[in-house]
C-alpha cells in the first residue's frame, strides 16, 4: 500500500527524518550525544570525492535492461514457458514478476542508491556486518564472466557461418567436433581450439576498451547503441519467424494453456526462478548500476519499466522462437514438442538447423545470433561492472587501473579454461553450481540477513519513498521477507537434495569437487575473510557516507567507523 513519508529536512548539512513526522515505515532513530558506536580519537570522514555515474535516467534504464536482457531471455524463457503449462505458465509468471521479481529490484536499487557505492561498500555502510554479502556478490561475477565470454564469443562465430551454413546437414556433430572439438572424456586439458580462442580474444580486447571508457562513456554509450540495436534485430527475426509455414503450429503449442499445471507446485517455483534469474537480480549488479544514479532518482517508477520491459522481451522471444520450431516441426514430419529445446541445444544445434532449411535461412542467422551477441554483450559489460566497481572503492584507483586489474586476470582465466576440448565440460559445471549457490544462495541469504538481522527494511522503504513514482510499505517488505525467501529457499533445498542424490549429469567426483562444491565454498568463505580485511583511509569507505548505517533496527546517525585504518 502507499505510504507517505515526511520530506527530509536537513540537519548540519544532512538529511533527517523528522521523530514528530514518523510513519509506521519509519524505523526508530536516535542522535546520540556520545554514541556508544564512536570511537574516542577517531578522525571525522573526508568529504566524499566525486564518483561517475549515468548522465540521465534514460541511461540508467538502458543499462539496466541491457544486463537483465541476456541469454535467459532468448533460450531460456520459451522452452521454461512450454515445458510449464504454455499458456497457463503466464499466470506464475506474473505474479512472480509482482511479488518476488519487482521486489527484490526495489530491494537492489535502495541499497546500492542509498550508500552510492560498489556492492561490498553499500552493504558495509548498511552495516558492517552484511559486507560479506557484497563481496560474494562479486566473487559470483567473476566465475560467471569467465564462461559468459565463451558463449558470446560462440554468437559471434555463428553469425559469421550463417552466411556460409558451414554446420552443413548435422549441426550437432559440427557444434560438438569440428567447432567445439569437445573431448571423450570430461575433464581440464590445455589443448586449445583456435575456433574458440581467437573470437574470445577478440571479445575480451573489446571489453576491455568499453570498461575502460567508464560509467557513461563505456558502460552508458554502449547500452545506448546495443539495446535499441538488440530491439530491432529481435524485431526483425519475430516478424520473419512468423512468416514461416509451420509458424501457427509452433504458437500453439507455446501458448496453448495446460491448467492443471497451475496444482503444481514446481511451476510455480519455476516462475519465481525465471524470474529472480532473468531481471539481473541478487548478485549486486543492480546495486551497482543504482549507485550510479543521481540523488533524486525514481527507484521504483524506473524499476517497473525495467521488469516489464525484461518481461516483454522475453514473451517477444517466446514468439520468435516458437514460431521458429514450429517450422522445423513441419519441416521434419514431427511435433513441436519433439525439436523443442532450450539452451545450448536451441542455439547452436536448432536454430542453425532453422537456418539451413529456411527461406532466407542467412537473415534469420544474422538476426538471431546477432541478437544473441548483444544480449550477451550487454549483461556481461554489467558483469564486469560489479567487480571494477569494488575494486575501485576497496583500493581507491583510477578507473583504467581498475579495469585492467579486473579484466587481465578474468580473462587470462577464461581463455585458459574455456576455448580447450574440455571447456564445454567445466562451463556446463561453473554455470549449475554459481547459479544455485551463488546467485540464488547470496539472494536468500541478504534478504534474510537485511531484514530479519539487521532489520533494515524500513530504512530501504523511506529511502525508496523518498522521490520514487511508486510507493512501499507494508506489503512490498511482506512479500520481500516472507514470499521471496520461502520460494528461493524451497528451490535451494530441492536442488540441494537432487545434486546430493545424483552428480550433476554425471561428471566425475573430482571435477564437481573442484568447479562446483569446492568453487561455491570458495566464493563465501572468501567473502567471509576478504570482508574481514580493513579498508584505508584512502579508500571510499573513509569519505563521509549518503546515509547512516543501520543497526538493530535503528537508523545510527552519529555513527563513526572505527575499522578504518587511518
């Protein structure tokens, strides 16, 4: 329900929530005289040094969509639609997009706004004692990034041999031999495959000059020209697809509703998991790309084009694609639900079956895998963002410094694992395990450290509310504290069990040792020990912060960080 709170007025220069104006959202605050939390000696903050950020809204939301639009969305969401009830699947995914998806954006976007800083930063100046979460944040970027770059660098290769059909009669056996040249056996080779290397190189020179541009120059300009580009590629391969014989087919059996599926339980978890795992959310690339907005922004009001927006593309998708296998349907003699895939198998074997049997096969080629390399593009941009930006507030270095530090070593690791004969085997392994106990992990665990220890909550609501189109209260931190958590925390625990149960697709004991427990341990306990680490003086953390932590419940102005080493 909406809820007015009071408008700041301002207090020696900073802003305060007027004790005679206070709403139930409003959490108890204290000015102490001499806090109990100050440190006798302690030097007064530095004035906070100017940061970059997006030179407008406009910007902020390109960006926004350019990281939730990614792979998910094409090869993802339409066979998670089909496989889930058709049509009736679109009534989960709504209300999840509602009480679980919009949500946790606004969650997202109050934290990193309100402390105007890197992941680890926002959830340090929340309170000290959630910086953890902010560090596994960008410990989960950095697996991601070292496989995302194998995949956009594939899209690339792919728009290039839909001119030729170079896949020729069996795309599967060119995908996994001569492209991929994917080894018997799974396992860590250093045989490399140029097929794979070269293009990957290529993608992570181009990364590295984008990121080096900055916030707007690189991050901003980038989205600016990818994200309507994307559009009107994707556009452009819907409105084809449905042209195609078989297209009404291939629609129908995407849309057709299953309403018995609506009684089962795992559809609907399957919504919430399209969902939290689509808007870019619970891994601090939100948090990030918030910090970089201006004071008086519309946290919500930009949050709800950005979720439908994600939304929208997504059912653009489920069109295009339907439409698409339900040529190949015809074409073969087979039902939909036979040639109905997702993820790998859909882009790199279906589709360059599409294009070899199609009519003007070349443009949807060009179309599709073009849409794929910016989409992919995009979110890993946002990806990398999360850790330069950490980087920058831990060690206080320029943003080229920043970059480098950040991207040499990422990529020295991905081309190291990831264009090799068994590559495809330890991308498989990273992306199952970060995506469980990484991003669906560190969700539940800053939803339930935020609001049930911290109790922070309220504090998010007013800053929401503050200048926000849209306003929060009691229900957007029920359905965050309640809904949210038993969702992901019932998903967890299934996905737990079923790994336990069964290795994942039935890999070798030390390879999921080494890439996927041991990988995802590594990820919190060294967030755990690198949170532990003191910040310097010279560091963002030593500037003045935007807003008071909050501790027990209650906004601590007064508040001084002795942990800084000065």
């Amino acid at each position: 329900l909406p809820t007015h709170v009071g408008e700041p007025f301002t207090i020696s220069g900073r802003e305060q929530s007027p004790a005679t104006r206070r709403v139930i959202l409003a959490p108890t605050i204290r000015v102490p005289t001499h806090s109990r939390f100050t440190t006798m000696g302690a030097s007064t903050p530095k004035a906070p040094a100017k940061r970059e950020g997006f030179s407008s809204r406009r910007v902020f939301i390109f960006a926004a969509i350019g990281s939730a639009v990614g792979l998910g969305n094409i090869w993802r969401f339409p066979y998670i639609a089909f496989d889930n009830g058709g049509g009736a699947f679109m009534i989960p995914y709504i209300v999840a997009l509602l009480t679980a998806g919009l949500t946790f954006l606004f969650f997202d976007y109050a934290i990193g706004h309100r402390a105007r800083a890197s992941s680890p930063l926002a959830f340090r100046r929340l309170n000290r004692k959630t910086e953890f979460i902010g560090w596994w944040h960008m410990g989960i970027n950095f697996v991601i990034a070292i496989y995302y770059a194998a995949i956009v660098a594939w899209s690339l290769r792919y728009m290039v041999f839909s001119f030729t059909n170079a896949w020729g009669d069996n795309p599967k056996a060119f995908f996994q031999g001569e492209f991929l040249k994917v080894a018997d056996t799974p396992g860590v080779s250093l045989d490399f495959n140029m097929n794979v290397l070269i293009p990957m190189v290529l993608v992570w020179g181009v990364l590295l000059a984008v990121m080096a541009l900055g916030v707007q120059k690189g991050v901003g300009a980038a989205n600016i020209v990818f994200i309507p580009l994307l559009l009107v590629m994707f556009v452009g391969l819907v409105i084809y697809s449905l042209t195609l014989p078989g297209a009404v087919d291939g629609l129908n059996a995407l849309f057709t509703p299953s309403w018995d599926s609506l009684a089962n339980p795992d559809v609907w978890v399957a919504a919430y998991g399209q969902i939290f795992y689509s808007l870019s959310i619970g891994f601090g690339i939100m948090i990030t790309y918030s910090s970089y907005l201006k004071p008086k922004a519309d946290l919500t009001g930009s949050g709800a084009v950005v979720g439908f927006a994600n939304s929208g593309f997504e059912l653009l998708a489920g069109i295009g694609v339907f439409s698409a296998l339900g040529f190949m349907a015809q074409a073969a003699g087979t039902q939909v639900s036979d040639v109905a895939t997702s993820g790998i198998g859909l882009a790199f074997i279906a589709f360059p079956t599409i294009i070899s049997q199609a009519p003007g096969g070349v443009l949807i080629g060009i179309l599709f895998f073009g849409s794929l390399l910016f989409a992919g593009f995009t979110s890993l941009i946002s990806i990398l963002e999360v850790i330069i930006a950490g980087i920058q507030d831990k060690f206080a270095t320029s943003r080229l410094a920043s970059t480098a530090l950040v991207i040499i070593p990422v990529a020295v690791i991905s081309l190291l694992l990831m264009p090799t004969t068994t590559g495809l085997y330890v991308l498989d392994i990273l992306d199952n395990f970060v995506n469980l106990f990484g991003i669906l992990a560190a969700g539940l665990c800053a939803i339930i450290v935020v609001a049930y220890v911290v109790r922070a909550l309220p504090a998010l609501a007013e800053h929401l509310n503050r200048y926000s189109s849209i306003k929060v209260g009691k229900i957007w931190m029920g359905l965050l504290a309640v809904v949210t958590p038993l969702v992901l925390g019932y998903s967890l625990i299934q996905s737990v069990i079923k790994l336990i149960a069964t290795p994942y697709e039935g890999y070798p004991a030390d390879l999921l040792a080494i890439f996927g427990w041991g990988m995802s341990a590594l990820l919190l306990v060294g967030a755990i020990v690198v949170s532990l680490l003191p910040w310097s003086k010279k560091s963002r953390a030593a500037e003045e912060p935007p807003a008071p932590p909050v501790i027990a419940g209650q906004v601590e102005h007064g508040h001084v960080d002795s942990t800084i080493t000065r």
